[in-house]
C-alpha cells in the first residue's frame, strides 16, 4: 500500500447486525470479571502464606519462589499458545468452564498437600488450568462489543483480576484469623486442616461455583471478522509468518510486557512478606491495610486506562495507546523501591500503588494487540503475552528475589532490597522497549507497508 495512513476510524461492519444483546454481553463481561479475580487470587495467596507454608512443609525461600513461579508457570507457559489456538478455533466459553474447573480443584488440592513435590504438582495443575482464560476472554470480549466500546468491557475484565491482589490479602487474612479462631471445627474437610490448607480448600470450592455459573448463564457469541482463508495450515503456521513480519512492532511490544511483569510478579510476590519481616507487619495488618489499599487501587488503574483506550478512539489518534505504555510503567518506580520508605503506612501505599500502574499496563496492552492483529489471531495474540509474562515474569521474577535474598544478602529480612535490586532495572528495561514499539509504528505509518499500521488505522488486510 502506498501513501499515507489513515487516522482509526469506528469499524463498521455487516457482523456487527449479530452481535450478542447489551445484556448478554455484559453478563459474559460479569462473569469473566469473576473468573479473572478467582484466577489471580487462586494464584496470590501463596505470597501471603510464604511463612507458615515455609514452616510446614520445611522448605526454603527458593523453593517457595520456585512455587510461586515455576511451578505454576511451567504448564501455564507452555499450554498458553495451545489454549490460544483453541480459543480461535473452538467454544471459548467451555474452553474457559474446563478451565476454571480445573485450577479449582488443583487449589484444593494445594491445600491438601503433603510434600513440596505435592503441592508442587498441584500448582502446576493451577497454571494448566489458568492457561485458558485469558485468550479465551479477551477474544470473547472481542466479538461481543465493537471496537469502539471495548476499553470499558476489557477494562473491567483487567480490574477484576488487579482487585484479586488486594481480595486475596484481605481474605486470606480473614480466613487465617477466622481459622485460628476455631471457626471452621466441626465442618467437613475443613475442622481438621491447619489454617493455610483451610484458605486454598475455600478459594477453590469458590472456583466451582463461578465454573457451574458460567455454564448456566452465558453462551458462545458468533465470531466477527474475518475466517482463515485459502488452503488449510499447521495450527500456529499462520501466526508466526505474521508475527515475523510485523516483528519491528510486535516484538518489543512482548517483550516489554514481559519484562514490566518480571516486575509486577517479581515484586508483588515478596512485598507483603517485606512488610511482614522488615517492618514489622502483621497478617492482621495486612488484612486490615494493604488488602483494601490494593483493592482501591486496582479499581482505579482499569478505568483510567479503559478512559484514555476510549478517548484515543474518539479522538482518532492511533499512536495514543503506545505513547501511553512507553511512559506508564515508570510510575512503578517508587513501589520496587519501598524499602526505601522507612515506615511501615507508607511502604504499604507504596506497594498497593503497583496495582494501579500495572492494570493501566494490561489493559493498554491487551487493547494495542486487538487492533494490531487481525480477527483470527485474537485468542492466540493474548496466549502468547502469557507464556512470555510467564517464562520470563511468573517464573523468573520471584526466584530472583528469593535468590538474592538467600544468596546475596543472606537475611529474609532484607527481601526489600532483592525487590529493587531485581525489579528497578527490569522496569527501565520495559519501558525502553514499549519506547522502541512507538518508533517502529511511527516509521511503519510513514513507509504504508506494514499490516500492523493498516490494521490499526481500521483497514482491512
């Protein structure tokens, strides 16, 4: 294509016509927003439960971080561009039902665990199961509004699983209370676990619940756009020839995501227990405080960034989306730099801040991607962000916070530290290449011959 870009336009096609009701939508919009909480606190209450965990089973803080990334990331990583290519391909509202079935049990079965190779078993069974979700509802999401309505709808679907962090502190330190307490003697199952196995027994009933729900009240919308056209390929065959063609903008768009969420699990794995060893924090105070802070903050960081996703689309302008990731992950500075705070209030507003600067991230993110994939990569365009989130954030970060911990400084109470030491050049690494994704678009808009550009200008391919 020669000559000059044009600027986003609304999208307006014949498909549009067959689009679910405003109702079915937002019901499906609901019970993703449930399901994205359950995922992410089904997953973050490990970091709460770093110490009693640690005393029961008689494991160090490597193994723990091996638990808190590895373990859940290994299927999680490599299942995520499987999922991904089912969920284009296949039911995403079953594909997400399996799913949430599966890390359920897989929780409860973290709390049933008797060994470090158990529940080591049991978290990989979590990142399976996890694996579905996110590909499958943003492609879901996708099809059920157009695109100028989607900031709000992936927006709230991005904050149910930011206010999980914040959910799961405060729960789980409920749970911890009520459980040593003695409120849970005489119920089934739970009157005779230690109060940490009581916590991932009830988070993962909850998980079957939300699944039965799902099946019961949504259904599969039609796909909108385009089908895959010409002979048939190896699964997967078609996206990657994409990917390498567009790799000037896509692949700093990945991989800087990837590496400000080596930051996100990194540091949102160790922070409650830097509260808890270097000031002094209790789980009570946790509950009371870093739980809601986290909680408030995550609901504003998806609505500022569904806000200025759909004020772009208004305004026309359609280098707004990566302006905003080349300068957004910097405001997390001051949160991997928390030990610095030197009081225990501020440290914690400090640490609930991330909430906000990493669900402007994602949902940013997540809404780039759909405009610069065509409609057959939706679900497989997410599912590749996880695995790399997962390879190099889930799995890598909080093992190398917990490694310096253990060998470089050699005191748990000095975690804080590992989180800047880690975390401050990951972030800077991040935005540097969200800053080279803009340059390549910038110059791709100008030459006219990048799919990418026309597919975000609202062209068809």
């Amino acid at each position: 294509m020669a000559g000059p870009i044009a600027l986003d336009m609304p999208e307006v096609s014949a498909t549009d016509a067959v689009r679910p009701n405003t109702r079915g939508a937002w019901t499906m919009v609901i019970m993703l927003f449930l399901a994205g909480i359950l995922s992410v606190i089904d997953r973050a209450a490990l970091n709460i439960l770093v110490d009693p965990v640690r005393g029961t089973l008689g494991i160090s803080d490597e193994q723990i971080g091996l638990l808190q990334g590895l373990a859940f990331g290994l299927f999680y990583a490599f299942m995520g561009i499987p999922m991904g290519l089912a969920a284009d391909r296949i039911s995403r509202r079953n594909l997400i039902v399996a799913g949430i079935g599966l890390w359920s049990l897989a929780t409860i079965g973290s709390g049933l665990a008797q060994s470090f190779g158990s529940l080591f078993a049991a978290r990989l069974l979590v990142g399976l199961g996890e694996a579905a979700l996110g590909p499958a509802a943003i492609s879901l999401i996708a099809d059920l509004f157009a695109p100028a309505r989607r900031g709000r709808p992936i927006s709230v679907y991005m904050m149910g699983q930011g206010l999980a962090n914040g959910i799961a502190i405060s729960l789980t330190s409920l749970i911890l209370a009520a459980a040593g307490a003695g409120a849970f003697l005489g119920f089934p199952v739970l009157g005779g676990l230690a109060a940490w196995r009581t916590v991932f027994v009830i988070f993962g009933a909850c998980g079957l619940v939300i699944a039965l729900a799902m099946l019961l009240l949504t259904r599969e919308p039609p796909r909108q756009g385009d089908a895959p056209k010409g002979a048939a390929q190896v699964p997967g065959a078609a996206e990657a020839a994409y990917l390498w063609r567009n790799r000037a903008v896509l692949l700093p768009l990945y991989f800087g995501f990837a590496t400000c969420f080596t930051v996100a699990y990194g540091g949102a794995s160790w922070a409650p227990s830097m509260l808890l060893r270097a000031y002094g924090a209790t789980p009570a105070y946790l509950g009371a405080w870093l739980g809601p802070l986290s909680i408030l903050f995550s609901a504003i960081g998806p609505l500022v960034g569904g806000t200025l996703l759909d004020r772009s689309m208004r305004s026309g302008d359609t280098l707004a989306r990566f302006r905003i990731l080349s300068v957004a992950p910097l405001f997390a500075l001051p949160f991997t730099l928390s030990v610095l705070a030197h009081e225990l209030h501020f440290a914690t507003v400090l640490v609930a801040s991330a909430n906000a600067v990493f669900s402007v991230v994602g949902t940013v993110m997540f809404a780039t991607l759909q405009s610069v994939v065509p409609p057959r990569m939706r679900g497989s365009s997410i599912a590749l962000t996880l695995v790399l989130n997962t390879i190099l954030g889930a799995s890598l970060g909080p093992l190398m916070v917990a490694s310096v911990t253990e060998r470089v400084f050699g005191d748990p109470a000095s975690v804080g530290w590992s989180i800047a030491l880690v975390c401050v050049p990951f972030l800077l690494l991040g935005t540097g290449l969200y800053a080279v994704a803009l340059r390549a678009i910038r110059k791709a808009r100008l030459r006219g011959d990048s799919e990418c550009a026309r597919l975000l200008a609202g062209e068809a391919l």
